[in-house]
C-alpha cells in the first residue's frame, strides 16, 4: 500500500551504512562533508539507507539512480522548493530515520514509438509529458485501455503524472492533485485550443494510456519521461509499472500524504 507506513526494514544500527548524496550546488555539497564527518559514509550499492541532500531535483536524480534496487532514500532540503524533502538538520540523523514513515511510489512507464520506427521506453517518477516541438499547435488522439476518448486535442501538449508527480508540472498546468492511495492517475492537458473546456481526466491507476500524434508531419510532437526526451515521436504509450517500486522517508509529522493534502487548500 502506499499510504506512509512506519519503517521497519532498517536496523537501529546504521552505523557506517547511510550513503550520502549531494546536488552539484556549494551548499548541498558543504552540508554533505559535515553529515559525512558526523555518521561516516557508504557506497550507495551497499547502503540501506540513503541521504539526498538538495531539492527536489536531487531527490528525482537519485530514485532515478536507485531504480529496481528500492532503497529507502531520505531527502533533506538544500535547494529551493523541497516539495520531497525533510528539513536540514544535522542532529540525530539517526533517529530521524528510524521514526521516519515511509511512502511507497510506482513509475511510469514510456514507450515511445519515433518517425524513424524506433521505440524507446523510459520511466518517469513525475510525468510523461507530450509537447510541440514548433509554433504549431499538436494534434493528438487520446486512446485509454483500447477505447478512443479524445478524437483530436489540438494543444501545446499534454501529460500523465503519478500522484507524487501531481504537485509538479501537472498542477502549473492546471491539473488536480492527487492523494497517495487514491490509485489515480491525473491525465491533464497543456494550453488546449481545442476541445477549450476539457480539462483532462482522472484516470485509473491500472490504465492504459495511447497518444497518437495527428499530422505529425506538420505538426512535430516530443516525448518526455522525467529527464529522457524522444524528438519526433508518432505514438506514445503510458501506463504504471508496479513491478518497480520507490520507497520516500519523511519525518512523522510532515509525510508526504499531509503535504499532498495540505497543497489542495494552499491559496
């Protein structure tokens, strides 16, 4: 369940097994080098614990990195948003992480089919985002679970976010948020033209997202997965993968199910 769960998968002793990992900013490495000096460090292979310390790129980044592996990764904050991140502190590091709940994330999944007939695929913890490539507005075919639901949206672009992805580039396009555990799936579209009012979908965890790009020719779309872009793409598939899973820490009175909660009544 991805609800925040207490954690139990590590030991009380972590003595010289948390891996410290920094964005390439001053502040984030300086923080690095005196939680180093305090609690030691471990290869990130090896570590059953790790410490990102940035924002919430840096966290990204290193779920990324960590990918098929699910090591509890515990961001503190060293950048500027920190929407994944605890507060820095330098103290009881420790104890922090053994009171620390956990919230458990699944990717998404990209196949991305190019002009050329080659497919990517490539996973996303935030969003696959469709956007035009020129001034052009795209022109896109919605099809869920094998059943057309938009016959052409004519749009700058459009998105699949994941929950913990939904306060990111999905909320600054006007889509809604969406609880840990509501098994949901927002699919909202960027500057639509046409249908104007439509203003995306909620989606089941389990479906299965097509997008056929309409006069592609003309009107040349671009795939993107987190950091992975596809140029010149024609069709697009998106769906949850739960045989991947990331594990997020957060100290107990600030989880990530109460800052998803807490952003919808943020004006």
């Amino acid at each position: 369940m991805p609800f925040p769960q207490p954690l139990a998968l590590l030991p009380e002793d972590l003595a010289g097994r948390i891996a410290f990992l920094a964005a390439a900013t001053e502040t984030a490495a300086a923080a690095r080098d005196r939680l180093v000096a305090l609690y030691g460090d471990a290869p990130a292979e090896t570590a059953l614990a790790i410490v990102a310390l940035g924002g919430d790129g840096c966290m990204l980044e290193t779920q990324h990195r960590l990918l098929g592996r699910n090591i509890p990764v515990y961001g503190m904050n060293c950048g500027s948003v920190g929407f994944l991140m605890n507060d820095f502190r330098e103290d009881a590091l420790v104890e922090r992480l053994a009171v620390a709940q956990a919230a458990m994330l699944y990717p998404l999944r990209m196949r991305a089919v190019a002009a050329d007939g080659t497919a990517h695929e490539a996973l996303a913890i935030n969003e696959v985002s469709l956007l035009r490539e020129t001034r052009q507005a795209a022109k896109i075919r919605i099809v869920v679970d094998g059943k057309e639901r938009l016959r052409e949206l004519i749009c700058d672009g459009v998105l699949v976010a994941t929950p913990a992805g939904s306060t990111a580039y999905n909320l600054s396009a006007h889509g809604p948020i969406v609880p840990l555990g509501a098994n949901l799936l927002p699919l909202t579209p960027i500057s639509a033209f046409r249908p104007r009012r439509w203003r995306g979908a909620l989606l089941p965890g389990d479906a299965a997202v097509v997008f056929e790009i309409l006069e592609a020719e003309k009107r040349p779309v671009a795939a993107v997965a987190d950091y992975t872009e596809v140029r010149d793409v024609r069709r697009v598939e998106v769906r949850e993968d739960r045989s991947l899973s990331l594990t997020l820490l957060f100290d107990p009175d600030h989880g990530l199910s109460e800052r998803i909660i807490a952003e919808q009544f943020t004006v």
